[in-house]
C-alpha cells in the first residue's frame, strides 16, 4: 500500500500550475513495548508534487504532552534546596525533528516560531506559570526562562526524548523522500503525530500529517493498565505482595 501510494503520487506530471503537495506514511504505525525493548527505529518514506531546488522537507515526530515542574537549585546555608518552581504545561512527551538541511539556512525564524519546530521553539511556546508558593513571578522574561527551558531539554535530550537531526531527511528521485526517526528505550505509550512539512523560499508551503500509537503489549500492557485504571488497588496490592516476599524471605532464612 505504501508504495502503490508513493509510486502514483511520484508518476503524476506536476505542472507549474499546481500546488505542492505531500503525501507520507510510516512502515509501521503501532509500536509494542515488551520487557525486552530496547528502542526501535522508525521510517517515514514520502513523495512531494511539484518539488523544486528551492524546496527542503521537514519531518517531526512528536509524543504524548505532560506537565513539568522544574526548579532551580540553590545553596542556602550550607544545604542545597530547591527552589523557584516553574511550570511548565503540554510539553511533548518525545519530539524528535528531522529536516534536509539545518533549519537556520532555509527557514524563516518566524515560521518555525509559529509551527513550533525544533526544541527551543517548542519549549518557548509552551504555557509557564510560577506554582503555588513559588518565589517566580508570572511575568519574568523569557531570558528569566531560559535556564528552565535548557533544563528540561538537557534532561530530554539525555533520556533520548529529545532530538534533532539536521540531514535526517534524505530525497530520492523523482521527489520521494526518506526520514529515520529513533524511539528510545524509555520512549513513553501514547499516541504520536509525524508532521512534514514542504518549505520553499523560507515559508511552509505545504504540509501533512500521520499518526502513530506506542502501546505497552503483554503481561506489561496488563501491568500498565491495572496501575492506571485502579492506582490504589495497584498500589496496596504492591504493598502486600512486598510484605509478602519479606515474610517468605524471613522465614526461609531464619530457619534452623
């Protein structure tokens, strides 16, 4: 399917008075978390309509959002504490971008500002508020900001939620493209979208966009859904399998 789809759209005759036009999928759109996973690699091949020397391709792959808190340290006599909290709502989960060449050399920093692409842009759009008893007023500048905002993309970036990869988007001929975007192990479930997008002249001119879904599968799925389904059930039964093994453990070793 995937590739009657990129062959019929790379065959059609493009014209200059059509407009450009993307189509992609991915070679897999469930990807299953068993005990064993160890990451897995994604390909997202495309074909673009009426593709140009002056066009470059950006393909972003991003996961489920979360609320952050993120907090400074600071010594206070003699201690570390942590201290103006920060937070941070509807971060992605896992965004990793893909493109032709560096954004900076083609891209108008605007557009990439309004269609949030790459980690600083993501990061400076989402919402902030200071916490509840928090010394951080609402209204700080964004340079104020900025330590948070490299914090939380340091503490991504090392977990391998974040990334960017400036040649990661190869184009083949006849305007198919190829993207390979890599899950980590700690990649969380949800549900995912791939965004590409078709820049020309420095301007989004087109753009489309998959789906993907991450799933716990196996007794991990079991597991998964008993935790968030019923939390405290989960929760005392943890506690009374944990009594349990150190009962057995204290008899077995306390014999004579």
């Amino acid at each position: 399917m995937l590739t009657a789809l990129l062959c019929a759209l790379s065959l059609q005759s493009a014209t200059l008075d059509e407009p450009p036009m993307i189509m992609a999928a991915l070679t897999q759109e469930t990807v299953e978390i068993r005990s064993d996973f160890a990451g897995a690699e994604l390909v997202l091949f495309g074909a673009t309509r009426g593709l140009t020397l002056r066009d470059e391709i950006i393909v972003v792959l991003r996961g489920p959002e979360e609320n952050l808190r993120v907090m400074q340290k600071a010594r206070s006599f003699g201690v570390w504490l942590n201290r103006d909290p920060i937070a941070f709502e509807d971060v992605p989960g896992f965004y990793a971008i893909a493109a032709t060449r560096p954004l900076d050399e083609f891209a108008d920093p605007a557009e990439l500002i309004e269609n949030e692409l790459g980690i600083a842009p993501v990061l400076a759009a989402r919402q902030s508020e200071p916490l509840e008893g928090g010394a951080v007023d609402a209204a700080l500048a964004s340079a104020a900001l900025a330590p948070y905002r490299e914090a939380i993309a340091r503490a991504m970036s090392r977990d391998g939620l974040f990334s960017a990869n400036e040649r990661g988007v190869e184009v083949l001929d006849g305007g198919i493209f190829r993207a390979r975007l890599m899950l980590p192990p700690l990649t969380p479930v949800g549900d995912y979208t791939a965004d590409v997008y078709l820049f020309r002249d420095g301007h989004r001119v087109a753009s489309r966009s998959v789906s993907l879904r991450v799933e716990k599968a196996g007794i991990e799925r079991v597991l998964y859904g008993f935790a968030h389904g019923a939390p405290l059930i989960y929760g005392l039964f943890c506690v009374a399998l944990a009594m349990l093994a150190g009962y057995v453990a204290s008899a077995i070793f306390n014999r004579d």
